[in-house]
C-alpha cells in the first residue's frame, strides 16, 4: 500500500466533497462555473498536497481558480455567546455579566480560543479563564461566499456569478443538451454535426447567442459541429 498517495487521494477527496456539498446547499449547479474556491487548512501537510492538485480542483469543482488563506478570519467573522450549561455552574449570579463579555469578545480573540488559547476575563472581581468549551461560536461568511468546515480543513466558494461566467454556464448546458442529442441519434464520437439552434422567447434567443459568441470555438469543439 501507498499510505502516502492514499493520504493526497484522501485530502483532494474530502477537498473536493466539501465543495460539491456547498453547490448542493445553495443550488449552484455544476454546470456554472464560480469565480473561486477559498480554502484554509491548519495541517501544513493537507495544504502541500492541496496545492500540488490544484488543477484537479479547480476541474472537479468547476472553478476558474483556487485560493489558500492561512487563517479562518480570512473567509469568515465570528460571533460568540457564553455556554449557559458550562459557565452557569461555575458563575451562578454573575453569569449574566460574564455573557455579556463573551458577547464584545472580538473574532481574533475567538479564532484565538478555537486554536486552543485560554482568555482571561474579570467577571466582578472573579478571573475566569474562557476556553473553547465555555462558548458557542457563530460563523459569519463574507460578502459572496460560501462556507464549510470539517475539522482542520475549510472550504469556502465564491458565488459571484459575473455575466461572463453565467454565459459560460449557459455554454455549458446547452453542450450537454447537444452530447444528449448526438447519443440518441446514435452518432460514433467522430461524427461532424450541423448545429441549428433555436428559442420561442426573444430574452432567451438573445441569451444564446450572446453565449454562443461569447464561447463559440469552445461549443464547436465541443460537440463536433462545423
């Protein structure tokens, strides 16, 4: 056995589910291709095959690039609340003034207690030390991504769709509608095609052809027409 090639299989693996896990949540299908996959890991050796398989990313998820950040905060801003059913044992009466804390603690200082960091806060007089354990932490995406996390690896999408990707999306469809065609027709994989296209709306004529100008050598590689 290659543990070393199970282990990049693995991680490209769990990269890549993560991803098509995001597409299914937000109804982004495969087909349309998004701007970019963010990606976080805090095991060096996760990111070195990351990035060695970069391009097998990029086709399995559809996306025109992939970026790495070192941190979380990078993708996303945390929020916290006190946990009642760990803190309130230890605080009692106070735990409505320690809650209030944990509220204005601010996202580095909570990044810093989810890496294992312990806080000090002065509760009336009372030092508590907060860990990861005595607080519930929110994760609040970034303007137009999409968010994922599973353990040491974090897995974020960008969804702005510019007109250029949604034409290419659009491309992309109407490829696979042709491949359909061409498989009922029972034409051989090497057969040249006339392609004819046609809409009964005018929005969804001028859609096409501004896809198909926009990506005709692309369509016309695609499904053999001449």
């Amino acid at each position: 056995r290659n543990t070393e090639l199970e282990f990049k299989m693995e991680t490209v693996q769990k990269a890549v589910s993560m991803g098509r896990a995001l597409r299914y949540q937000f109804n982004l299908k495969i087909r349309q291709p998004l701007k970019a996959v963010e990606i976080v890991t805090k095991n060096p050796n996760e990111k070195s095959v990351l990035l060695e398989m970069e391009n097998s990313i990029m086709e399995e998820l559809n996306v025109k690039e992939v970026i790495f950040h070192d941190k979380e905060d990078e993708l996303v801003e945390y929020t916290a609340k006190a946990n009642f059913k760990v803190l309130g044992k230890e605080l009692g009466p106070k735990m409505k003034q320690a809650a209030a804390c944990i509220e204005q603690l601010a996202s580095e200082e909570i990044e810093s207690l989810l890496e294992g960091a312990v806080l000090s806060l002065d509760i009336d007089g009372q030092t508590v030390d907060i860990t990861a354990d005595k607080v519930i932490v929110n994760r609040i995406e970034k303007a137009n991504l999409k968010v994922i996390n599973e353990g040491s690896l974090t897995v974020a999408l960008n969804t702005e769709i510019t007109e250029d990707l949604l034409l290419e999306g659009y491309t992309r469809d109407l490829i696979r509608a042709v491949q359909n065609l061409r498989k009922e027709a029972g034409l051989a994989v090497t057969d040249r095609i006339h392609l004819y296209i046609s809409a009964k709306k005018e929005e969804h004529r001028q859609i096409l052809k501004k896809a198909f100008d926009t990506n005709k050598d692309y369509l016309v590689h695609e499904t053999l027409a001449t």
